[in-house]
C-alpha cells in the first residue's frame, strides 16, 4: 500500500515558530519584528501560539531578499506591500524579475514612479 499525500494548501497554517525561522534562515525574534511591524500575520491557535503557512513562510523569503539585497528597509517594505495590494499586481514579482536579467524594459515603471503614481490615484 502506498502512502498518498493529500495536496498542500499555501494557506494553511502548519509551521510554528522554531520551524518557519529555520526555513527561512533567520531567528525567531526576526518573525516577531515582522509581525509587530505589520509585514507579516500569523495565525494563532487557542493557546496563542503563532502558526506560519507556506505564502507566510514566502513572504518572509520577499522581506529578506528587499531588505538584504535590495537594501529596502522595512518601511520601505511595507509600502511596496500595500501598493501591491492596492493595485492588485504583483510589483514584487517583477522587482525581482528585472533585478534577476539585470535589464529593465522601458515600458517598466521604476519603484518610485509606481509608487508615486498609486499615490496620486
């Protein structure tokens, strides 16, 4: 008999503390920032504990490639979150994507062109 694992949900909330940390390579106390911050928002159970689910776990992944290799601070971090939320586009995705082929097309906004743009609307 074969053992079949049920399909995974990104949603879902599986990871505690000690483990979403150590998937991502930082210390816990890190996460806690993050939350207190407003970047990140963990489920919690009954009993308080923090449950982090896989689009957690990834968007921590997106805090620490801005802040370590993009030099955003977590200010910064935040807005970035909120326009992408208010646009509903993926501005972080394609951040990535022009920092990854070193080119930027010319149609692509910059960061602050964006930013400056979801303000004014």
């Amino acid at each position: 008999m074969t053992f079949r694992r049920p399909d995974r949900d990104p949603t879902r909330p599986v990871y505690v503390i000690s483990v979403a940390a150590s998937i991502v390579s930082v210390h816990p106390r890190t996460l806690r920032i993050y939350e207190e911050e407003g970047l990140i928002c963990p489920a919690r159970t009954p009993t308080n504990i923090r449950l982090y689910s896989e689009n957690d776990v990834r968007r921590v992944m997106w805090i620490r490639h801005l802040t370590q290799n993009l030099g955003v601070n977590l200010a910064g971090i935040r807005i970035l979150f909120e326009l992408e939320e208010r646009l509903g586009t993926r501005i972080l995705e394609r951040l990535y994507s022009e920092a990854t082929s070193g080119e930027r097309p010319e149609s692509a906004p910059t960061t602050a062109s964006a930013a400056k743009t979801a303000v004014e609307a």
